[in-house]
C-alpha cells in the first residue's frame, strides 16, 4: 500500500490530481507551512496554462502559432531525470510550433548542462527550440565571481546549441516560416542577477515595427525594459506558486520582488 502511494506521487497523472494538488497546498499555505508542501506534494506538480497572445502587426501565417514557454527546469541532484523526460513527452504532445526555454535550466554542476541538453533535444517542434539563461546556469555566486559564471553559462550554452538548440544572450532570432513575409522576433535577454543583461545590445538593429516576444527570465526588471519595443514578454524565476505567493515569500520578499509572481499581468498596455 505504502509502496503504491509513493509510486502515485512520483509519477503524478496531472490531468487527475490538480484539484487535489492545489487544495493541499492552499491549506498549508494558510497554515503557514509553505515550503514544505513542495516535498512531497508539489515538486512534481505541472500546470499547463494557456494563453492567447494577441501581436500586432503579425504575419497572416503566423495566425495560429503555437508557442510553448518552459522555465526554471533547475536540472539538479533535487529534479531527476525521469520527472524531466516525462515533461518533455507532455510538451511534445500540445505539439508547439516553437519551444521557449526562460532560463534556469540547471542548478547542479556541469554535467547537468549535458544531460538538460540532450533531454531539451527530444522536443519535437517546426520551428526549433530557443534558450536563454538565468542565474542559475551562471551558478550560484551571483556577480561576485564572474570568471567561473561565464564558463559555466558558455559551456551550457555550447552543449545546447552542439545539440542544435537556438541560444540567446542579448540576441534577436526570427521566426519566419513558408510564406512569412514578415517575421516574429524573438529578443533572447541575458540574465540580471549576473549582470550578462544588455538590451540596447538584444535590440541592436531590431525593426521596432515587427511584432516582438522578449524572453527575459527575471521579470524584476520589466518596468525598465518599457523603453525598449516588446508586446510579449515572457519569463520565469520567480517560482510564484512555490515561494513568492506564499504567506512565507510574502512575508520576507520585498514589495518590489511581489510584483510580478505568477501568472499573466498585463503592463501599461503590453502583455508579461
Ligand atoms: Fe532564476
């Protein structure tokens, strides 16, 4: 019986157990034991959300396109293999055209760079699949060592791309297509906390007039990027659910860390 009960948590059928899943973790948060409901309850809890995201100036081709945005993977001794591959067959089945990853993709050492690598290869998509960073693929120094920071998240960033991933560190891909006169652009922020982030350099030469999805993973900074031209922006680091929405995180994180938590905000007429 014991055994049947932890085979069920590990290998949640999320179609089934949301209710379940949040009903627990609701009660714990009122009880002010956030944090704990994520051993076991939530580590392997999954949500699929889905949202519209109106673009102006989109090409006609592009009407129906389907992004899939992943983030904060933290691929690490704490989030195994198994958990990650069967995300991978979830994604693949909502069959995106274009796969985001908003950084965080390891918090372990750098064999976890591999190994996230070859697992984020299986995803099947028309039109690739496109990385950025966060703090964490930098490590977990911040800006106090800066040297190893930038071997580790260049090492991430070779082993992703040696599998043919798209990475970008203040850079613009576009997003065209059979019959796409006019692109989507895809500006791929670096990351803040490590202070890799460099906008006027992601959007050096950008046609303001294309339609724009800025990745950025921390949306901390989402009110100074206003200046730059993005409709979309899309991010992730906050781990809204888990820590910041909590009556814990909401306790010890600052206002202007709660601003963007989770979830869809809409900002001065553009869309996080
Ligand atoms: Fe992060």
């Amino acid at each position: 019986m014991l055994d049947e009960l932890k085979q069920f948590l590990k290998q949640p059928n999320w179609r089934r157990q949301h209710g379940w899943r949040r009903g627990v973790w609701q009660m714990m948060n009122r009880l002010g034991l956030t944090g704990l409901h994520m051993l076991p309850m939530s580590r392997r809890w999954v949500d699929i959300h889905r949202t519209r995201m109106p673009l102006a100036g989109l090409d006609p081709a592009h009407a129906n396109l389907k992004i899939v945005q992943l983030s904060d993977l933290h691929y690490s001794p704490v989030v195994s293999q198994r958990y990650l591959i069967q995300f991978v067959r979830w994604v693949n089945e909502l069959e995106p055209d274009l796969v985001v990853v908003t950084g965080d993709l390891i918090t372990g050492g750098y064999r976890y760079a591999d190994r996230i690598a070859t697992i984020l290869a299986h995803l099947t998509t028309k039109l690739g699949v496109i990385c950025t960073l966060g703090n964490h693929d930098y490590s977990v120094y911040g800006k106090s060592h800066p040297a190893e920071s930038d071997r580790r998240g260049d090492y991430l960033e070779k082993s992703l791309k040696d599998r043919g991933l798209i990475v970008l560190r203040n850079e613009v891909h576009y997003v065209g297509g059979a019959g796409v006169a006019r692109p989507l652009a895809i500006v791929g922020l670096d990351d803040e906390w490590t202070g890799n982030i460099d906008p006027a350099k992601a959007w050096a030469g950008v046609d303001p007039t294309l339609p724009i999805v800025c990745l950025n993973h921390n949306p901390i900074n989402t009110r100074e990027l206003m200046g730059y031209p993005w409709q979309w922006m899309l991010a992730g680091h906050t781990h809204g659910r888990q820590l910041a929405t909590s009556r814990l995180g909401k306790r010890f994180n600052s206002h202007r860390r709660r601003e963007f938590t989770h979830g869809y905000y809409p900002v001065d007429g553009r869309h996080l």
